[in-house]
C-alpha cells in the first residue's frame, strides 16, 4: 500500500482512525472500532495498544513511527485484546512487526523530494556480522516540510513535518537450539 505512517492505512482498514488530536501537540489520537481517548496525562492510558515487536509503546508519540524500511508488516487488531497484549488494548492493538536481521546482506534506499519542499529519506542495511551466528540490521529515517500555511505577521510557516529516527537489531544464534535477539 506504499503508507509511510499510520494515519495512511485509515482508508484501507474498516473501523480504523487516525487523527492529529484535538490538542495540537502532534500526538496521534488512533480509535479502533469508534473507542479512542485522549492521552493528555502520565495517569490515563490509551484505549489502543501500539506494540512494535512486541514492545508496548507508552506514549502516542511513539506510535507514529514511519513504516518504510525494515517494517515486515502492520497488524490492526480490533479489541478488546487484553488476553494477548494486556492492559490498554481495549478498542484494540496495533502490532508493528520489523524484519529480521539476515545473513545475506542487503540495503534498500529510497528518496523522496515532493510540493511544499517535503525532502524524505529512509535506508535500510542488513547482513552478516559473522557467517550463520550473528547478524544485524540498521534502519533509518528523517523527514523535512515546510508548512503549508503561512503566518502574515512573522513569515513563518504552520503545519510544518520535521523529524528523525531508527531501528538497529542484532540476532544472535550461537547453536541451533538458541537465538538471542536484541532491538533498539
């Protein structure tokens, strides 16, 4: 489906929604099947669990991560989900699944330049460390716009898309019977 963020599969999932909140501060306020709540307090949790590889992601901030890269899948799961996820996953849970690190190396790149000065860069680099025993992954991603709403009085522009991040993950597998994985 070629989406970059969440808020890009709304239109292919039923009962799915993602929004920038009423509060303004870039937080995304997701709803599965019409339950969402507003994540405004350390002491108030969010209806929908997001998870990537399994990890809970505190904070809606978090969950809007990009999904070019090293993603292998995005699962929508309607709620209540407490059985598998836990707490929090009463509308639902989110399961973000990134690749496994191979032991063939590979890299994949994409550049995106597009209206409004919107430059977007992701890589993706995995191979062997040492053959059939330890292997790794690195990820990366950025993403620069400038608003398209321009404020009279000062020149600046609103509505403005900046930010940064990544993944790394090594698997190790000493013998047949253990792999030992760690992500960052």
């Amino acid at each position: 489906r070629h989406a970059l963020r969440l808020f890009d599969l709304q239109d292919a999932i039923p009962n799915f929604h993602v929004d920038t909140g009423s509060y303004g501060n870039g937080a995304p306020l997701i709803s599965i099947r019409g339950i969402s709540s507003t994540v405004r307090n350390v002491g108030f949790e969010s209806g929908v669990g997001v998870y990537i590889d399994g990890v809970y992601q505190g904070r809606p901030n978090t969950a809007d991560a990009d999904l070019e890269g090293d993603i292998a899948r995005v699962e929508i799961l309607r709620g209540p989900q407490g059985t598998f996820f836990g707490k929090n996953t009463t509308a639902g849970a989110i399961n973000i699944v990134t690749s496994q690190p191979s032991n063939e190396l590979s890299a994949q790149a994409t550049l995106d330049y597009g209206n409004y000065d919107l430059k977007r860069v992701s890589a993706y680099v995995t191979g062997p460390l040492i053959a059939d025993r330890l292997s790794a992954s690195l990820s990366a991603y950025g993403v620069d716009r400038r608003g398209y709403v321009l404020n009279l009085y000062n020149g600046s522009h609103a509505d403005s898309d900046r930010y940064t991040g990544g993944r790394a993950k090594l698997r190790a597998t000493p013998n047949d019977a253990l792999t030992i994985d760690l992500a960052l």
